[in-house]
C-alpha cells in the first residue's frame, strides 16, 4: 500500500509538518473557476476560531472525490502552499494571492482571519492525479499528515474530469452547479427538455427548460434565487433541491411543444395535486 505520508517524503517533506485539507463544495467551484488563483485566493480566508493553518507553514490541498462503495470519502490533491502570514481580515489589506469574486463574498465578515499564501511548485506536476481515501471523518477536513496517514488509490497520467453520467442517469444538487466539469456545463447547455426538482420533504417539482441556455439557463435561476421566479416554491422560501431530468426534447421541438410535454409529466407525476406545481 502506498501512503499520502510516502508521496510527501518524496517531495522532501516531513509529514509531521503538513496539515491536509479537505475543502467543501465552495473549493471545487474555485478550482474550476479560477485553480491556483481563484481557489488560491478562496484559501486564503480560514474562521479566526478553529484556523486549519495554525501550528503549520505547510498545507496539502484537496478536493473532495467520490464516495466508495463502503462510505469512505476521497479526496483528490491539487497542491501545496506555504503560509507566509496571517492578520485579522480588515478587508484593507488583501491577501498575495487575490480574486475579485472571492475578495467580494468575503467583505462584511468579521470572523476571519486573512493569509499570504505561496504555491509551490513541488508536487504541482501531480495536481488532480493523486486520489487518496480520507476516510469516515470528512467533517474532519483538516488534519495532521503524521497521524492521518491516508491510502493512495489512484495516480493518474492525467488529470481528468469526472465523466458526465449521461442526461438520463443524471442527478444532483442545485447548490452543486457551481461544482460541475466544463464537459458537465456544456452537455446540459445544449439541451433542452423537462425536469424535476424535489425538496427534502420529498415534495416534487416539475419544470422545462426551453430557452437558448438549455438545463443550465434554468437551473442556474434557482441558483441565484432558490425559486426562479415560481410563485410556490417562493412561498416555500429557499431550497437546495435535487435535480434530474425526465424528458430531453428533439432538437427541432418548438418552446410550445416542450411545454405541453411539462405538463404530461405533470400529471403523471401528479404535481399539481400533491406537488409544487401551481398550474
């Protein structure tokens, strides 16, 4: 069996030293966004009270993978950084590594601290190869190296992307989207077709997406609002819903029939009665 703890020691690295971080679904959405500087700058900020960078310089980035078939969590590396200084975030001085979309959500905040961090260009070459099992404890996502020891399962040639599921195996969460591979944002962008959200009540809704940005133009309005501009689910307040797709239509389908083709589904659902569909 070959370690995380191996891997560091190749490098030149005590692992006695190296915290290992396993950041939440906001990390995989810098990384896509922005790597090293996106998700660098959203690195950068950490809550004053439990601070993943004390007691270290150095700290082992990861994203979080699939989950194994015996509930463990994985966790895919994407690189190291040096902590070069930390203050208390008074939104004047900016941190070394900055992006204007992640500076923006972190104004107003008051308990946080802010961090100079440093890329560094060992391990880089293995960035999104190395997939290694966290374990049980993903709320535990930051750890020592030392008493961690974490297995690798796969080195890959490559970094590669999770492959997209197809349109009927699909599902996932609308606070995911921002999560999702450009291969994943692509696909549901050049579809169109009927839908289905379902709250964690169980309460279903069945919508369609008939405009020029397909699956992703629609869902992307709840993931701004978290009602897009339904008059029940506004009621309802926000929700992060599960979604998955029911129908893709034709390419040649006009909007009318796309919508006609909603409501067939509506009633076999039966979503108006007993779901979130007003009409």
């Amino acid at each position: 069996m070959f370690e995380f703890n191996d891997f560091l020691r190749r490098l030149d690295f005590e692992p006695a030293h190296i915290r290992l971080l396993r950041h939440d679904p906001r990390g995989v959405a810098a990384w896509r966004r922005g790597r090293e500087i996106a998700f660098g700058c959203f690195a950068s900020f950490q809550k004053r009270s439990n601070s993943p960078y004390r007691g270290t310089e150095i700290a082992c980035h990861f994203l979080p993978g699939p989950m194994q078939d015996n509930g463990d969590a994985t966790a895919l590396f994407v690189g190291i950084t040096r902590i070069i200084d930390r203050w208390d975030w008074d939104e004047v001085r900016m941190p070394s590594i900055v992006d204007d979309n992640i500076i923006e959500t972190e104004r107003d905040r008051r308990d946080i601290e802010a961090f100079d961090l440093e890329w560094l260009a060992l391990g880089r070459e293995h960035a999104e190869r190395v997939l290694i099992n966290w374990g049980t404890g993903t709320r535990a996502w930051s750890q020592w190296a030392h008493t961690n020891p974490k297995e690798i399962l796969e080195l890959r040639l490559q970094p590669q992307e999770p492959p997209f599921p197809g349109f009927t195996k699909f599902k996932a969460r609308i606070s995911e989207i921002p999560t999702f591979p450009q291969s994943w944002i692509g696909a549901l962008r050049s579809v169109k077709g009927v839908y289905l959200l379902v709250t964690d009540d169980g309460e279903q809704y069945v919508g369609s997406a008939a405009g020029e940005e397909g699956f992703m133009g629609r869902w992307s309005a709840y993931l701004t609002n978290g009602h897009g501009d339904n008059v029940l689910l506004r009621a309802r307040g926000h929700r992060d819903y599960a979604v998955s797709i029911l129908e893709i239509a034709s390419p040649d389908m006009a909007a009318a029939d796309i919508v006609i083709r909603e409501s067939i589904w509506k009633e076999k659902l039966g979503a108006r009665a007993n779901g979130l569909n007003a009409n």
